[in-house]
C-alpha cells in the first residue's frame, strides 16, 4: 500500500508540520506493505531534504502565501492514482484546491483522502486581532472551496481531543464524513552525551548554568512579550531567578527585534538551535516554557517532556489537560497574570517537588506522546478505513 503525505514545505522554519510529517513518515514502525512518500513545494538541493529515509518530490519553490505551485496539480493528475491513500497536512494553501481538482475529476478510482489540519481549524486564527486581514482571506477560501474539501474527504485527523473540538466552533457548513484522534508521536531524544552540552555552551554562555528554556518561532502569538515582561518584574520583586533562553529564527522581524529592545542582561538569544546544540539546551535546563496564545499540539513541549523536563504551559496549548492530569508541568492562562503566575509558582517549589515533575513529565511522554502510541493509533484508522 501506497500512501502519499502532501504539504505545501519540509522546511523546518516554517512550523510544526514539518517536523510532524517527518516523524510520522521516518519515525513511526509502519508494516512492512506499506511504502510513505512525500511531496512538497521546495528547492530539491536545500539542506533540510538531505539523508531522509523515505521518498519525497520536491517540486520548487511556491509563490505568494497561498503557496501557489502549478507543478503540484501537474504532478498530481500524473501521479496520484498510484497512491491507495493520501493525507494532506495542513490547510489554507494551494494543496487543498489542487487535490480537490483532481480527486474530483476522477470519479472512478480514487485512494482515500485524508486532511490533517495540525490545528489550522483553531477559532483563534479567525479570531485574533492582528490577523484580521488573514481571518478574512480565510473565510473566503472557506466559502469557495475549503469546506468543500473538508467535507469531501474521507476524514479529519486530530492530533488531540481538544483539536477536534475547537474545530467545531470555527466556521459554518463544517460537517466532516468522519473525525479521528491520531495524536502525534514524537521519537525518543536521544541519549544525554557531553557533546550536547558542549554545542549549547559554544552557542551561548550562561554563568550559573541554571535557566529556562522557550524554544519555537519568535512569533507574537506564543506570548513572549508576556513572557519576558513577567520574568523582568519577578526579578524587580528581588528574586533570584534562573536565565532565561529564548532560541528560535524570527529574530529579525518587527517582533523579534522589539523583543530584543526589552531585554535584561539574563535574557539571551541564541537564535534557531539544531542538532545536538538543541538537545543540550532540552537536557540543560531547569524547565520548559511555552506561554502561547494558540498551539495545537507544540511538538517542542513534548521533546521537553520526554527529556524528562517539566514544562509551563498556557492552557491554549491544545495537549494541555494531558499534562496536567500527569503532573508533567503547571499550566495557567495565556494572560501577563498566567505567565507571571507560572514563572511565580516553579520558583517556589523545593527542588524535591521539581525533580518529581521531571519524572512526572517523563512519564506523561511515554504514556500519551511517544511514537508507539501514536503509530497505534493512525495505523488502526488507515487499516480499517481502506478495508
């Protein structure tokens, strides 16, 4: 069996989608008849498609924020009906008109099609006021053709329970054939080794070996402003506070540069961290910290966790009821208040109660995030689906 992944970029700076594809094609045990490819809209010789262990087809760089990619429906009114199933990633691009073209003009034999949102279907991004420009170009691809795409797929995977549910509340004429909770798997890190903390400390230096880690895109919507704003005033009030990192790529936007501006001595920016200076930065710190306005699923969260690191989590970070029922971190509101009280509340506690969070944290990984679980989950609806 042939199935076919679609999204608009691999590219490892443009989100979690990324990452998520990759791990469910090269992570996840797939039976030995299945056979996952990947096509997507990117330069064939960039770094970031090099020693993968599956097949993709980049097809060159997409224009405008739609992502228009005319090779793609070439490709696809080629290529498609060779695939028993196909799972398009993400929304709002070009990928949804192109598959829907084509799956529609044939009517005869057509593979299983699948949409996994990633939580583009969030209500947040219709209702967030800097994106209202975005919110409108939304609702008119919605009436057009989104939601017939939606409704004319075989199903929606969720990668949480609170994903499938907010999506509800979204736009009007959404009634999906059917609704499945995959999850989303994230491999095991790998092993502590002195390298990593050796890559970290020759990307940034910290002189008592003590901080806190935010690592994801410098974006307004994950709440750094709050974020950095809450650790100023904690350290105003007289206490003794850990660094703080915040590594990401958005440094040179409007956003990134005004973050920079507010900045205090122990705040560092080491930029986008990769590689085994990333696991240094998971493995080296007291805890993770995400206090987003919106994140479906934050795969970092979860690299976090199964560092055995605890993590502090708005609660409109979609996996947040996992954690907390596991005790795996503290969770508040997306608010300067929540931030300030998450910050408050992990100082406060013994160094006892952090280490048992670290465990906690570990065993919310293997309990709800691991690969094994996940690759269960998605293997059971494809194999019952295309029965």
């Amino acid at each position: 069996m042939k199935i076919l992944h679609v999204l608009s970029s691999l590219d490892p700076q443009d989100g979690g989608v990324s990452q998520a594809v990759k791990t469910i094609v090269s992570k996840y045990s797939w039976s030995n008849n299945q056979i996952h490819e990947v096509i997507c809209s990117n330069e064939e010789n960039q770094d970031f498609l090099k020693d993968l262990n599956f097949a993709v087809y980049p097809l060159g760089n997409s224009i405008s924020p739609w992502k228009f990619n005319l090779r793609l429906l070439t490709w696809l009114r080629s290529h498609l009906f060779e695939y028993q199933v196909v799972i398009m990633h993400g929304l709002w691009h070009f990928q949804s008109y192109a598959l829907f073209k084509v799956l529609s003009e044939n009517t005869l034999r057509n593979p299983k099609f699948f949409i996994m949102p990633h939580g583009m279907l969030d209500p947040y991004f219709q209702r967030a006021k800097d994106r209202k420009l975005k919110a409108f170009r939304n609702l008119f691809f919605w009436r057009f053709f989104e939601n017939k795409v939606i409704n004319f797929s075989d199903g929606l995977l969720f990668t949480c329970e609170q994903e499938k549910l907010l999506a509800h509340e979204t736009f009007k004429k959404y009634f999906p054939k059917n609704q499945f909770v995959v999850g989303l798997g994230v491999g095991t890190p790998p092993r502590l080794e002195f390298s990593m903390q050796e890559a970290f400390r020759n990307v940034i230096n910290i002189r008592n070996n003590s901080f806190i880690l935010y690592l994801s895109r410098i974006h307004p919507k994950k709440g750094l402003d709050m974020l950095i704003e809450s650790y100023i005033q904690l350290k105003r009030e007289g206490n003794s506070l850990p660094d703080l990192v915040i590594a990401g790529p958005g440094l040179e936007t409007a956003y990134g540069k005004g973050l920079l501006e507010k900045a205090v001595e122990q705040i560092h920016f080491p930029g986008m961290l990769e590689g085994v200076a990333k696991w240094g930065a998971f493995y080296g710190c007291e805890a993770f910290i995400l206090p987003s306005h919106q994140e479906n699923f934050g795969i970092a969260v979860v690299e976090a966790l199964a560092c055995g690191k605890a993590v502090l989590i708005s609660d409109q970070v979609n996996i947040w009821k996992e954690i907390q029922e596991c005790g795996g971190g503290i969770v508040d509101k997306d608010t300067l208040e929540g931030t300030y009280n998450m910050l408050k509340r992990w100082l406060s506690l013994s160094l006892e109660e952090r280490q048992q969070m670290g465990y906690q944290a570990r065993w919310t990984y293997i309990n709800h995030f691991s690969v094994e679980k996940a690759e269960i989950k998605m293997g059971e609806v494809l194999n019952l689906e295309i029965q």
